[in-house]
C-alpha cells in the first residue's frame, strides 16, 4: 500500500507545496484530472468552445457512465449540474409540497438544506429533526415511529460538512422504502470516500459536488434521480436542453434526468469530473475508504492525546472528516498558525449546521479533514504543531 501511496502522492502536485488536510472544502486535483481539464481549455482556445464539444462528444457522454458507475445506477437517471447544492435544489423544489406535508431531517443537516425546507415552511410545510441515537446519529427506529402519511421527504446529510459521522443511510432507505416519502441523500462529503450503491441505499435523490473527495476541478458535480421518479418531479426552472418548444403554444420536457440540467455548463469541468470519477473508480472505492477510515481514525487519536485537545467527531463510523478544538486557543486563531506553516484546514461554524451545533453547545470547530494521499509525515507534523499550539 505504501509504495502505491507514494506513486499516488507523486502523481498529486500539491503535495510537494502544502499539507492538505482539506480534502472535504476542495481536495487537490491529480495531474491527469488538471491535464485533463487544462487540455480541453486550451482545446476550446485553439479551436472554439462549440466546436471543441463536439470534438469531444464521446468523452463528454462518457462521464454519465462514470458518474453511473461509481453509484450503481442507470446513466439516465443522472444529471451533470454546477456542485451539490444546485443539484440538490433542482430535485428538492421539483418536489410538489403542500400544506400539512412534512419533511423529516438529521441533527447535522447542511444549512443549505435546511434553508430550503424553511422556505417550503412559508408554505405550510412543516420541518422536523429526527432524534439521533447514542451515537449522535440519525435513530432509525425513531425515524421509523414518526413516519405516516404526511411525510413527503426525508432529507439526510451522509455525512456532515462539520464531522465524520457516518449516517446508516441504507437503514434509513429501508424506513423510506415503507413509505411514499421521497429520499433525499446529501452525498456531498462520501463521494469519492465511501463507496455510494443508490440500491442498496434505496434513496431516491442524491447529489455531490466534484471537487470533494472525488478531487475534481470546482464548479461541477451532479445529481442522480431515481428513474421511477424522474417523470414525477417538474424542475423549478427549465431551458431549452431540459425541455423541447415543441410547438408554437406547447414543450416536451425530457424524460432522463437531464431535465434538471443546464444548456449551458463548465465543459472542462465536467471533464476533469469524468477523469476524477474514473481515477477513484480505478483505485477502487472500498480501497479508498479503508484507506481513509485508517488515516482518520490515526490522526483522531493522535489529536485526542495531545494535551488541551478535544476531537468533537460523532457517530458510530467515523470518516475522514477530524474535527476538534484546543483549549484555550480559538479555531480561527488555530487555523492561521496552520495556514502560516502551509497546513490546510478551515474553520466549521454554527452557520453550516446549526441544529448539531447549538444542541453541542459548539460555535467554531478546526475541521482537517484528510484523504487517501496522507501520509504518516503529515499527521506527524499536524499534531506536532498543534501541540506546540498555545
Ligand atoms: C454536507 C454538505 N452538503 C452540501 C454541501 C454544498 O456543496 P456545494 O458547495 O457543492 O453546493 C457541502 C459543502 O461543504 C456539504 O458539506
């Protein structure tokens, strides 16, 4: 494993200039994904950005049958779209919510989400959290007592962006699976961590952003519908690839999850997407994950027995988000001393997940979240300056 690290790192050009313990924010590109990406760019310079799309039809098509793959499901269930959040809106507003329908959500909801379901609540939706278990995950058998008839949505976090619980997503899908409830996976932080299988999870939505895990250029990600659904769903807003002016008072609107797409889109993005997909597809996504859940539980360990430092990961899987704070030392005032010795972290706060940090009593936690490519020197010196840290 080791040397196929060492190949990996070498293959990573950050890696020689920071120590990036911010895979979860925007992780580091490998050289073929920015090749990729950089070539199109230049392609489109050379000869035109209409015209170099057509040139590379194929690959461009190519990436819903990556983007399928590392998700086991059909590539017409998939939508390529600008990051999580708008993939996510374009499905969760299509949902036709209405007065006295409800929408069950996790302790550790992104706040976008959540902003989202406070809008629906303007419109006489209402907006419940799903008590979690002892450890701090969404309780399944809760979740199962507050199910009936009202329940339009069930919207989960896989992973928050302020720790490494892991929610048991499958088990919460077989709760969904009783129900008319549509399933919502916010799979924005185990993309290109932990291996995703939209059937064995049984949700009906999911959505990330490249640039995570899966280490892809920013400004692109997608959305998988559940092809039973898609036809079910009316996007909030459409354009003339989601729909066809058929005639002079009438349109069809496409029946894959292109309807949820834009005309118009970052190509080189969706490239170097494609190529990131299939680099972790190639490394294999239960190596990666094994790999991460080690390197993660080392560094949360090593953290936790530094003097001062407390870790503030729940859940009963930990992934490679390590999040914690030093006492007497503020997060943001930790996150400089990192920055000014080239170590990558950021500062989680109260905004993101409110529900999760207001119940801990939490308002700023140093997030360092780590990947495949780190290394046992670069855990050795992160936990050697915060424990210089004073
Ligand atoms: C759990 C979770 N959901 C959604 C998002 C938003 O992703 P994007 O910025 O690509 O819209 C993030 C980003 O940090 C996240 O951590």
């Amino acid at each position: 494993v080791s040397v196929e690290i060492d190949r990996l790192r070498r293959e990573t050009p950050g890696c020689e200039h920071v120590i990036h313990f911010n895979h979860a924010g925007s992780s580091l590109m490998p050289a073929p994904v920015r090749d990729a990406t950089v070539r199109y760019i230049e392609r489109e310079a050379e000869i035109g950005g209409y015209e170099t799309a057509d040139e590379y039809q194929e690959q461009l098509e190519a990436v819903y049958d990556s983007t399928a793959r590392l998700l086991n499901a059909s590539r017409n269930e998939i939508a390529i779209v600008e990051n999580a959040t708008r993939g996510w809106d374009m499905a969760f507003y299509a949902v036709a919510f209405s007065s006295g329908d409800r929408i069950l959500t996790s302790h550790s909801e992104y706040a976008s989400n959540v902003l989202a379901f406070y809008q629906m609540r303007e419109r006489g939706v209402s907006v419940e959290t799903i008590p979690n278990d002892e450890y701090g995950q969404v309780d399944v058998s809760a979740l199962a007592a507050m199910m009936d008839n009202r329940v339009k949505a069930i919207s989960i976090s896989h992973m928050p962006t302020n720790g490494g619980l892991l929610q048991p997503a499958a088990e919460i899908g077989a709760v969904a699976r009783q129900s008319k409830a549509i399933y919502i996976l916010d799979a924005c932080q185990t993309a290109g961590q932990v291996p995703l299988d939209v059937e064995a999870i049984g949700c009906d939505v999911l959505t990330a952003s490249g640039r995570k895990f899966l280490r892809s250029p920013r400004g692109v990600g997608f959305l998988y519908v559940r092809e039973s659904l898609i036809e079910q769903l009316n996007p909030p807003f459409i354009d003339l690839l989601a729909a066809r002016w058929t005639s002079r008072d009438g349109y069809t609107m496409r029946t894959d999850a292109r309807r949820f797409e834009n005309w118009e889109r970052n190509f080189a993005g969706v490239i170097g997407m494609g190529v990131a997909i299939d680099y972790a597809l190639d490394l294999g996504m239960p190596a990666i994950w094994q790999r991460i859940l080690e390197r993660s539980g080392l560094l949360r360990s090593r953290l936790s027995s530094i003097p001062g430092v407390q870790t503030h990961d729940l859940g009963e899987i930990k992934g490679g988000i390590v999040t914690f704070t030093k006492e007497g030392v503020p997060a943001r005032a930790v996150a400089d001393h990192l920055k000014r010795q080239k170590i990558n972290v950021v500062v989680s706060t109260v905004f993101s997940t409110r529900f999760d940090m207001e119940d801990r009593g939490l308002s700023e936690i140093v997030r360092a979240s780590v990947h495949y490519i780190t290394s046992d020197e670069e855990i050795d010196r992160f936990c050697e300056e915060i424990n210089f840290l004073s």
